[in-house]
C-alpha cells in the first residue's frame, strides 16, 4: 500500500465538508482480522470461555440480540425474521436458556459487565410477559456493575405503556427509539407506520416517564427528505428534549428492498453525497449551539444522564459477550458471531452447544486500531497516547518510527480543513467528523502497514 494511493489522503479545497473525499468508506470492524477455519472454533471457544476475564481488565458489554421485526423497513439490511406472536415465548427460553448455560464460564461470570444491550431487528416486538422475564433474569443472571448502562432497542409500533411500563420495573434503565423521521410522508416511505405526529406524541410520553434515559435515532439523507424536513426533524427533537440523539447517514446497501425500489423508480433517490455532508454539519451546528453535547461523531447527549456507554465502548474493541440468533461478540483476540438461522440456533442451543457461525481473529496491532478507532470516534486523537501504547509491545525507537509514519498525514488532515491541532490533541473539524470512517480506515492501515514493515525490519 502506498502512502498518497488514491482515496487514501484527502482532497484540499475549499469546501472539505463536501469535497474532501470522492466517497464515504464503510467502517467494518472485521477488516483487519482473519477468518478461522470452521473446524476450530469449537477448541477456540472452550479455550475462550475458561480463560478468565480478568487477565484482560478492562471494561466489559453484553449483547442480547432479538432477530424479529413487525416489518421489513425498506433501508434496513438487518432485517431477518418477520415477526409473529408465537415466536415470543420459544425464543425468550432460548435465549434464556443460552444465558443461563454460559453463565458458569470464567469468560461470562469472572469481571463485571458495563453496559448490557437488547438490540435487534425489534425487542419491543417480544410479547409484554416475555420481554419483562427476558429483560429481568438477564440482569439477575449476568453480573452487572452497580452502574450498568442496560439498554432497550424499539420501536414506536407494539411498544404500549403496559410493556414500557413492565420493561422499566424489570430493568431497563435506556431506551433507544428508531425514529428515523417526523416527517409523516418520509417515514412511511421507509414502511415506518406511525405518522410524525404519532411519533413525537410517543417520544414526549416516553420522556414523561422519568425512569430510564431516553435516546432516539434520525437519519438525514432519505429520499423526501429535504434540507428542510431535515432541519424540522431536528427542531422537534431539540423541542421534545431526550436525553441522547443518534444521527446516521441514509446507506443504500445492495439486497435492500429500498435499492431495489431506487433501481426500479418506485422511490426517490437519496440525497446525494454533498447533500448529505450539508445535513450532518446543519445538524452539528444546531446541536451545539443548543448546548447538545457530541459524545461520538454520530451522537448527542442533552445532559449527563446519557452515557451512551455500550456504543461507545464497542468501538474500542472492548470484549462482548453476544448471545442470541445473529448476535456478534468477541473476547480478547477473537471475534464471533452466532447463527442468524433460528431453527439451528434452537437446535445448538437446545444441544448445550454455542451457536457459532463464524470467528476471526486479530493480529498483534489490534489494541493500536482500537485505539485509533476509539479516539477518533469521539473526533479526538492523542498521538503521544498512541506512542505508549506501542511502547508496551515494541521498543521505543519502534513506537517512535510508528508515530513519525503517521505525522505527515494528520498534517495533511489540516491542510485539507479535517483536523486541528489543540495542544497535542489532533481534533476533528466539522468535516473531519464528517469523513470520520476514511479517517480511521486510511490511518488504521497505515498502522498494520507500519508495524508490519518494522517487524520485518524494513524500517530505519
Ligand atoms: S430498521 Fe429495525 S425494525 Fe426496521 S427492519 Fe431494520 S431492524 Fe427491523
């Protein structure tokens, strides 16, 4: 890989929101690992789950992963099993079943866990009766720290006060709500149900309860969505005050029923690159001038009650215990995932076996990338901090050589409008945060590369 190869350094004009990369890099986690052959992740995993977790301190999250939605939202490529009532009961034992099998293992029961995540598809789809004793016996089972973030993931449809109710008193203490949208025509565009109104109404009751930190989810760059329904969006969420408010750029991914209706002319496009670029920094700025504070490059927080502890973790590549159908985890070098096919994730689980359905696992530099990729997650990077976390598995010249590597292109960053320097701090610009994924992508390669030519001694 050569240093200035296209895409790899960013454009310098005079418009870096908008200009300074030609296209927005996907950030995937799995990038840097290697796939481990099938036949040995059985012996892997029994080697993960009795070595303890305390040789690796740190904090620690828990996903539960409930693959059911009510319908297929036409962005969405999550989306797996349509949802139907008699599903609730056989997979709330499964999954319950898993937790409580795994909860002897030195990995599951020897260091407290930070942040516990019931994500999805849809939680709130499970029946009111199963998503309380799901929610309540995950939390009695699994040890919790004494301030753990315990999250809920849902949607406006099927979530009633009788289940928002029972889901606080089993635990919950945040709730996480897609909404995408108040604009009515563009969410149903989406296939999202309840109109702008409903919504709002929904979030503003939500908040009134005054028992768990609320946080919902827009989206900018749908199609419909004009600068000016996105900024209304953003008007009626500072109006109706959550605690916390994720912003995530519209991706059309191939295989989702919105590429195929774009394809076909049943749907407008989406807004396009720049228009984007243009919402994100509408957005940031009306966000910080109320106050909001940017806890990641895609999320606020109103006040400290949001924490936004479990997004922001997983970034830094902490370890994850996942449980459920298509849930994903990893534990210190390794990464696994667990089947998304729900009849054989019944069948291992019912067998006693763990329902893997893939594993990586990650080189020597993967604590640096996490570094890289946590800081810069948070529009913030510390070089020096970089240096002495490569001191501790290289010599100090080495360190020293990564971080002369990697100075010339957060100089560049500067001169194209996407980082400035506060002391030894490199901050991210507006832009900065904006092109974030090419950021961290281009610099995580530059530190696999770096380090691999040291190793080899190829470097001075
Ligand atoms: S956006 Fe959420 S509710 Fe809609 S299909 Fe995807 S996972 Fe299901």
């Amino acid at each position: 890989m050569k240093f200035n190869e296209p895409q790899q350094l960013p454009d310098v004009t005079d418009n870096p929101l908008q200009l300074a990369f030609k296209r927005r890099a996907p950030l995937m986690p799995w990038r840097d690992k290697q796939a481990v052959e099938p036949e040995r992740w059985t012996d892997i995993w029994q080697q993960i789950c009795h070595q303890s977790a305390k040789q690796r301190h740190g904090q620690r999250l828990t996903y539960v992963h409930i693959p059911f939605c009510a319908n297929h939202c036409l962005f969405c490529g999550f989306y797996r099993n349509k949802y139907r009532t008699e599903f609730s009961s056989t997979y709330t034992d499964a999954l319950l079943h898993e937790i409580d099998k795994d909860i002897d293992l030195h990995l599951v029961g020897d260091q407290p866990i930070d942040a516990l995540y019931f994500g999805g598809g849809t939680p709130t789809a499970l029946e009111t009766k199963d998503l309380a004793r799901l929610i309540e016996e995950a939390c009695e089972l699994l040890p919790l720290s004494n301030d753990c973030e315990i999250t809920l993931e849902g949607r406006i449809h099927h979530f009633s006060p009788d289940k928002i109710k029972a889901c606080l008193d089993a635990g919950v203490n945040r709730i996480s709500i897609g909404i995408q949208s108040f604009d009515s025509q563009v969410r149903q565009s989406q296939g999202r149900r309840a109109t702008g109104e409903e919504a709002a109404v929904f979030i503003a009751d939500l908040i009134s309860w005054q028992r768990a930190t609320i946080v919902i989810d827009l989206m900018y760059g749908m199609p419909q969505q004009t600068p000016e329904i996105w900024e209304q969006d953003i008007a009626t969420s500072l109006q109706l005050a959550p605690d916390g408010l994720d912003i995530y750029c519209m991706n059309v991914f191939p295989g989702t029923p919105l590429f195929a209706a774009i394809k076909a002319n049943k749907v407008q496009p989406t807004a396009t690159l720049a228009e984007q670029a243009e919402m994100f920094g509408q957005a940031f700025k009306k966000l910080r001038d109320a106050s909001w504070q940017c806890l990641s490059n895609s999320h606020w927080g109103r006040n400290d009650r949001e924490r936004n502890r479990y997004n922001r973790l997983i970034k830094t590549g902490v370890d994850t215990l996942a449980f459920g159908s298509g849930a994903g985890g990893s534990a210190g070098d390794f990464s696994y995932s667990l089947s998304g096919d729900l009849q054989d994730y019944y069948n291992k689980v019912s067998s006693g076996e763990k329902a893997l359905t893939g594993m990586q696992q990650a080189d020597a530099y993967q604590s640096l990338r996490d570094q890289v990729t946590g800081d810069m997650e948070t529009g913030k990077l510390s070089l020096p901090a970089l240096k002495s976390i490569a001191s501790t598995q290289f010599s100090d010249s080495q360190a020293n050589c990564l971080i002369t590597e990697l100075e010339p292109m957060v100089e560049h960053w500067q001169r194209a409008g996407l980082a400035r320097m506060e002391g030894e701090l490199i901050v991210l610009t507006i832009a900065g945060r904006f092109w974030s994924n090419n950021l961290v992508t281009t610099l995580n390669q530059r530190v696999t590369h770096t380090l691999t030519n040291i190793q080899r001694g190829n470097t001075k």
